[in-house]
C-alpha cells in the first residue's frame, strides 16, 4: 500500500498525490486492489456474491488474504439481464454485508447509481463512491461534493450501466473528451481532485459481440496513458473471466502501471502485476 493514500476513514487522500505518490512512482510501481464482492444474486460472477453478514464478513477476509487492500460492494447487478431494484430494495441487500465488511476496519467503497442507497451506505461504513451513474444525478453529484469523498468515476455514454450507447469513432480520443469535459463542470464543486479515472470497461452497452467489445478494450487500456494528462489515479476494472484473451487484457492494463484495480482475483492480479513490474515485488 502506498503510505499516505488511503485513509481508513475518509478514502484516499488526493492532497497526497502530487506529491508523495509520483515521488514514489520514481523508483517502484504499486497498484491497490478493490476485491469484488456482490451482496446482489444476479452477479454474473456468482462466486463473488455473498448475501449475508457472515458470508461477507468471510469473503471480505479471503480477498484481502489473497492481496486485496479494499473491498468494492455492490448490490444491483448491471448487466442487461438482471432484476432492477429500488433504492429501498438495494439497502435491504447491501446492509447486512456492508456493516459486516466496514467492521473489518477496511475502506469500503459502495458501487451505485441510486444516490439514496449511497446515503445510507457511507453512514453505516462505506467511505468511497463508486459512481455507476458517473456523477450524472444532479443528487449524487451534490452528495459526493457534501460529503467530500473519493469518488470513482467511470466513462460512461449513458444515464447509468443499464442504458448504455456504443462509442462512435476513436474511442480513446472518445473517453479523453468526455472525462474532460466532466472533469470542468466538477471544478467548482470541490470534486475533480477527487476523483479515480475509471475506463469505463466493467460496463457495456446489451448483448455486445465478445470479440467485438475485446478489441474495443485493446484500444482503451491501450491508450490508458493519454489519461495522465489529468494528473488523476487511473482506476481500472479489470476482467474476470479466465480466457486467454481476457488475461492479455488483464496484462495491458497493468502494464500502464495503473494505480488501482478492481478484481475479483486479487491473487492473479497482483502476481501479474508483480511479474510485469518486478521492483514492486
């Protein structure tokens, strides 16, 4: 872990980032891993969902034995199949998991689109906003300026995760325009230098051609470095099938010596990594 970065209570502390972090970055390359749990049973990843107070309590455990140094909880599935849920009906599945998860003295950070579910949820533990909706909820960009919290921003070209719109054109040059033109109206708020940049790759328009959506991420976590000119930490959510071609993906995004992951297999994302940057080791 970086000294300095993350902060138990509050999240990753930006103030320390121009400074302490690129300092270090001279001479070795650390990436921080979310591990993934989800309290909602329509995850895809069904090995990685975990219902109940002990369940995740024991799973949150497991993730940081195997190189996690956080936990990202999420109670709505985003994929095009799933069940939607309300804002009262994603905190009766979060609640129990999340007190269990933050009790660990672990930073926690909360995925969601549904600013009333993220309410709850820093007032019972959770100190990081995983913005599925990307800030685009006048209410959600108000409470993460409120509550003065890192916020992961996801590039998104649509309201939230289940309504998303193909990407027209370079998708690089794409993303880069978008972030910039998000990063502007958040100025003024307190928020941009706040926020982890998040390619956006977790999330894809309904039923997407694999190869198709694995060449579109080829360009985006091979372009990951036109985003350093925002002087923000790059936050990648990376795959976690197992197929040859995903774990290729998986390598070019470390290779950009991203500053967090998210994963679901901490262990093989850190032994990766470790291997393509052996001073981190």
């Amino acid at each position: 872990m970086l000294a300095g970065v993350i902060d138990r209570g509050c999240g990753p502390r930006f103030a320390a980032w121009s400074g302490h972090v690129r300092r270090h970055r001279v001479t070795s390359s650390v990436v921080e891993i979310f591990g993934v749990i989800n309290a909602s049973p329509d995850s895809l990843a069904d090995f990685s969902v975990a219902t109940t107070a002990d369940s995740a309590e024991a799973y949150a455990r497991q993730l940081l034995a195997e190189g996690a140094d956080h936990i990202d909880l999420g109670g709505q599935a985003s994929h095009g199949s799933a069940a939607f849920v309300t804002p009262d009906q994603e905190w009766a599945i979060l609640e129990e998991p999340l007190r269990a998860i933050a009790a660990l003295g672990v930073t926690v950070s909360v995925d969601t689109w549904q600013v009333e579910t993220a309410e709850r949820a820093f007032d019972a533990g959770a100190s990081v906003l995983n913005a599925a909706d990307a800030l685009q909820d006048e209410a959600m960009l108000e409470f993460a300026a409120e509550r003065e919290c890192a916020v992961v921003l996801p590039f998104m070209l649509g309201p939230d995760p289940r309504h998303l719109k193909h990407v027209e054109g370079d998708p690089v040059e794409v993303m880069v325009s978008w972030f910039d033109e998000r990063l502007k109206q958040m100025e003024g708020l307190g928020i941009r230098e706040r926020c982890y940049l998040d390619p956006g790759t977790g999330f894809a328009p309904a039923r997407w051609d694999w190869a198709e959506r694995a060449e579109y991420q080829r360009k985006i976590y091979g372009g990951l470095d036109r985003l350093r000119r925002f002087g923000l930490p790059l936050y990648v959510p990376v795959p976690w099938k197992q197929s040859q071609d995903r774990l290729e993906l998986l390598d070019l995004a470390l290779e950009h010596d991203i500053e967090f992951a998210r994963a679901h297999h901490p262990a093989q994302v850190r032994d990766r990594h470790d291997a393509l940057h052996p001073s981190s080791g």
